[in-house]
C-alpha cells in the first residue's frame, strides 16, 4: 500500500533521484580533490583559512572596530559563511553539464538534476562552516538562541536561488563557453556591492532600495540577522516577498531555458 502511495504522488522516483544526488555530490567531492594527499579536506582547509587570514588581518592587524557591539570578525564571518556557499555553489553548478558530458550523452540519465549535485556537495562544505561560525560565537561569549535556528532557513533560501541560477548558466554554458568566466567576473562585482565587508548603514538612504534589489543581500543579512540582530524573517516581508519572487521567477525562466536546450545538449557537448 505504501509503494503504491508513493507512486501516485511521484514520491517514489524523488526519492530515488534524491538518493542519486547523494550518492553523485559525495564522489564529486572526492574527485574535486583527486590526487592530492588530504582529499576532500582541502574543500574544507582553504575557506578556513582564508577565515583566519581575514582574522589576522582584521582583528589583530588593522584591530577593526566592533560593529554594533559585536566584533568585526564575526561580523564580518557571518555574511561571508554564505557567500562562500553561493560563490562555490554557483561557479561550479554553472559547470556541471560540460564536466559531466559523459552522463550527457546515456540516454536514460536525468541531467537536470546535474546542478543540484554541485550544489550538494557545496552544502556539505557550508555545513561545516555553519558549525564553524556556532563555534566563533561561542568563543566570543555569545551563545546561539533560538533566532540562529533561522540559519535553516536562509540556507533553503540559497539552495533555491541557486538552482534557478545554475539552471540557466548550466543550460546555456553548454552552448556559449564565455557563461562561465561572465559568471566568475560577476561574482566578483557582487561580493563588493553586497554588504559582506561593509554596512548599508554607510549608504545614503536614498541608495539602500536600489542595493537591496540584489537578492544575495536578503541571504547575507538574514544570516546576520540570525546570529547578531536577533530579527526574525517575517519582520522584513517586503524583503522575504521581493526575494523569494526573484528567485521563482529565476526558477521557471531556468526550467524553460533546460528543457527547451537539453535535446541538444549531447550534438554539442
């Protein structure tokens, strides 16, 4: 009866495309680091460290002045855990179908779920630093409450933005190689026009609504929010409405540009 269940409401096959978006964002991190004497652990050392250079400097360096009370390097760590998972996620989403040609080309494999596969494997990365910046907070004296359960939140927010995103750099990177350093040089104009090293408070207010039209913003802050400010994410619906429209609407223009380019996918590649 249950497996019958299961078939009527299609849950059997997610769940079976689930398993295999496990099962293929493990071996991509292994095979991301392939050769090298620490494995996979490199996904993990080299944010760390670039955290601890950003501490060194900051902190120790330059001694930054806390911001609304709170010390600069977590202040600064908590809008940089997410960036880090939506610049990796991103980049190497966006890359997904071409490095995977050889899946591409069997005809019964579903490629869609191709992006998703990198996405998962970033999120194990980001997982680790989540628990990381738990960590920082605590070190600092500040104990997580219940408004850092909303980090659950945000992150579902990321993942759903970033699959609209990877579904239409995926899909067109097929065809037009230059999606992939276009994606690279924008994300490098973004980490400077997000907030993550400096305060919107800073801006003339008259700037803060054409700002905060980047939908990233909604995440960084929403971290934020969670581990500093103590808002809930229904005390900003305008934001929560604009970004979660954005990104549906990334979504579906994403599935339409994937199904309408995926019969060629195997000509190309």
């Amino acid at each position: 009866m249950l497996r019958i269940n299961l078939e009527v409401f299609g849950l059997g096959k997610m769940l079976q495309k689930a398993r295999l978006v496990l099962e293929l964002s493990k071996k991509d991190l292994e095979m991301r680091f392939l050769g090298s004497y620490l494995g996979f652990a490199w996904a993990f050392i080299q944010p760390t460290i670039q955290i601890l250079l950003f501490w060194f400097v900051f902190q120790v360096g330059f001694r930054s002045a806390p911001v609304d009370h709170i010390p600069f390097i977590l202040w600064l760590t908590a809008a940089m855990v997410p960036w880090l998972f939506i610049s990796d996620g991103m980049m190497s989403a966006t890359n997904s179908i071409v490095d995977n040609r050889h899946l591409v080309k069997k005809m019964n494999f579903n490629v869609i779920i191709l992006p998703f596969v990198k996405i998962t494997s970033s999120l194990y990365i980001h997982l680790f630093f989540i628990i990381l910046l738990f960590l920082m907070f605590l070190i600092y004296d500040i104990n997580p409450d219940i408004y850092t359960l909303q980090v659950l939140y945000y992150s579902c927010a990321s993942i759903f933005l970033l699959a609209g995103i990877s579904l239409v750099t995926s899909s067109l990177v097929v065809f037009i190689k230059d999606v992939g350093q276009a994606i690279a040089m924008s994300l490098q104009f973004l980490f400077w026009l997000t907030p993550i090293f400096w305060s919107l408070d800073i801006m003339p207010e008259k700037y803060h609504l054409l700002i905060k039209l980047n939908p990233l913003i909604y995440i960084t802050e929403g971290y934020r929010d969670s581990f500093i400010y103590k808002d809930w994410f229904w005390e900003h619906p305008y934001q929560s409405v604009y970004f979660w429209c954005v990104s549906a609407t990334i979504f579906a223009v994403g599935i339409v540009i994937f199904r309408r380019t995926r019969p060629h996918f195997a000509d190309v590649l």
